[in-house]
C-alpha cells in the first residue's frame, strides 16, 4: 500500500461486512484519506450502527444515504458527493453492496433473479454512471497518467461463484441468480473498463474471498477467510497493485484488449 495515495472515496454497503472492514482498512492507512463517503441504505437503522460509532470517531467518515437499486437514491448520493468535495474529484469508488439468495435452480423465480440483478449488476452501472463526472474530475487532476487507484478508479466487488470456467461452492449452492448478476457484473467491468479508460479511470472486478461476512456464513459452512485478510493489500500485477484486496477477477483494459 505504499504508493497509494488516495484523496476520497465511496465504498456502497458500508454499514457492515466486508463494505465496513474496507472503510476500516482505508483508515488504518498511513496517510488515511481526506474523504471516505460511506454509502449506507439505512443510516439510521440497527445495522448501521457500528460505522456510526465509527464515524463519529472519525470525522473524515461522511456517511451517505444510499440504496443502489433506487437510482434517484443513486442520484441524490453523486450529488450530495460532489458538493463534500468541493472543486475536486472522487478517486475510487468501489460497488460492494449486493445481495445472494439461495435458491436451488429447479426453485429460482422471476422475482429473486430481478431483484439480485437490480441489486448486484445495475446498481454497479447506474453508480458508474452517476459518479462518472467526479472520477472524471479526479483523473484530470492528477498528476500521474497512467491508470491507478491513486488517480481514479472503479472497483466492483465480484465473485468467483459467478466465473464460468471455476465455478465456487456449486456443490453447496446453486443460487443461478447470484451467480448470473455476477458473472453480468463482470462483463459490465469489461465495458467500463473499456469505456472509461479513455477517461483515465481503472475498472476492474475483484473476488473478495470466501469471506467470515453475513453473506458468507449464510452458504452454512465456515468461510476460509476472515474480513481483515480479504482488506488486506493485495500483491497483484495487471496495473491494479494496491487495490486491497487479495483476488484479482477480472484486469482493466489498461493491460489487456482482448473482449
Ligand atoms: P453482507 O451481506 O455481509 O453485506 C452486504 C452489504 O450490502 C450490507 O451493507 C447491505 O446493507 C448492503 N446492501 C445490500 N443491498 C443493498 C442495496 N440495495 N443498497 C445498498 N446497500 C445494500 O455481504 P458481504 O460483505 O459478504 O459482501 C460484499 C460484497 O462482496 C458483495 O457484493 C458480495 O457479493 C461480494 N462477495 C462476498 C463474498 C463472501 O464470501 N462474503 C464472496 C464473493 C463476493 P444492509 O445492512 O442495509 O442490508
């Protein structure tokens, strides 16, 4: 993590999980960032709980309403983003919020697909979008010309559950919707990263782990690892290096063209 250096960033589903051990991790930084906007669907509520107390231990911590399957939530957010920073842009914006279900493929539902999609692969596209301007806004401002976490990014928080050539857990759990959303989100990450290095923004997808998170523990087997190895710095290559996370899924476009 030595050479990051990051001004702000917005991580969505923050209130708890792996969302809340990243804001964790950024704040243990050596040089913390001026700004972690912490996208939060309910603020106010029982779950939110631990990054308030948080927060209010650290004022660098705006807590943002934010419900990623709502995109005048959505709006609302960029907006509210824009005016913290100011004159300046957002560097990272890491689209973690999702959700799985459970469902066996005989019993999978028209509901359960639409909602896990809406929730784990638009909700990334409609972020990227809105926040489009600000990470556009950061990238101009730095220094740097490459593509990096330090100048701007976008990082989705994929799954290997939803990878077609090395399938996770399919003995444990089916869930078509979880694993179709994801392995969408990953082509989304190839689309953006395309899109948007023109731009000067990094986009990838990353696998966290099978990690000691609620959405973990709910496949009912003990997950390998635990919240602060999946934060930790990963040692990857594919111009990604210093993104914390230990999995790389998917390089940016930086480093490979091929579709
Ligand atoms: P958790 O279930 O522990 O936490 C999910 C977070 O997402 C919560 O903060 C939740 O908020 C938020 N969220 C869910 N839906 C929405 C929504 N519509 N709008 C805003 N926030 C929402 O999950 P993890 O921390 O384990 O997972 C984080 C990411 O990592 C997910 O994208 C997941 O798919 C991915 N991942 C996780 C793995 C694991 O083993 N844990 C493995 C592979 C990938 P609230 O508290 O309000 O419900």
């Amino acid at each position: 993590m030595a050479g990051l250096h990051v001004r702000s960033l917005l991580v969505t589903g923050a209130n708890r999980g792996i969302g809340l051990g990243l804001v964790q991790h950024f704040l243990r930084m050596p040089k913390p960032p001026q700004w972690i906007f912490a996208g939060c669907r309910d603020p106010k509520g029982q779950r939110a709980q631990e990054l308030q107390n948080l927060a209010s231990k650290h004022p660098n911590i705006i807590i943002i309403p934010l419900e990623v399957a709502n995109p005048a939530s959505i709006k609302a957010a960029a907006a509210q983003v824009g005016e913290h920073l100011g004159g300046s842009g957002l560097n990272i914006l890491i689209n973690n919020a999702g959700i799985v279900k459970l469902n066996a493929l005989d019993a999978e539902t028209l509901e359960d697909m639409s909602e896990v999609y809406t929730t784990n692969t638009i909700g990334p596209l409609l972020m990227g979008q809105a926040f489009l301007p600000l990470l556009k806004k950061a990238a101009q401002g730095s220094p740097g010309s490459g593509l990096s976490c330090s100048r701007a990014a976008i990082i989705n928080l994929s799954s290997q559950g939803g990878s077609i050539s090395s399938l996770l857990t399919w003995e444990i759990a089916q869930a078509p919707s979880y694993r179709c959303s994801k392995a969408a989100l990953n082509m989304l990450s190839k689309c953006q990263s395309l899109a948007y290095k023109e731009h000067g923004i990094l986009c990838v997808a990353l696998h966290p782990g099978w990690v000691q998170t609620d959405m973990g523990r709910s496949l009912g087997l003990p997950p390998p690892v635990t919240l602060d190895d999946s934060v930790s710095p990963a040692h990857v290559s594919h111009g990604a290096s210093h993104i914390p996370f230990r999995f790389l899924l998917l390089p940016s476009s930086s480093t490979s063209s091929s579709p």
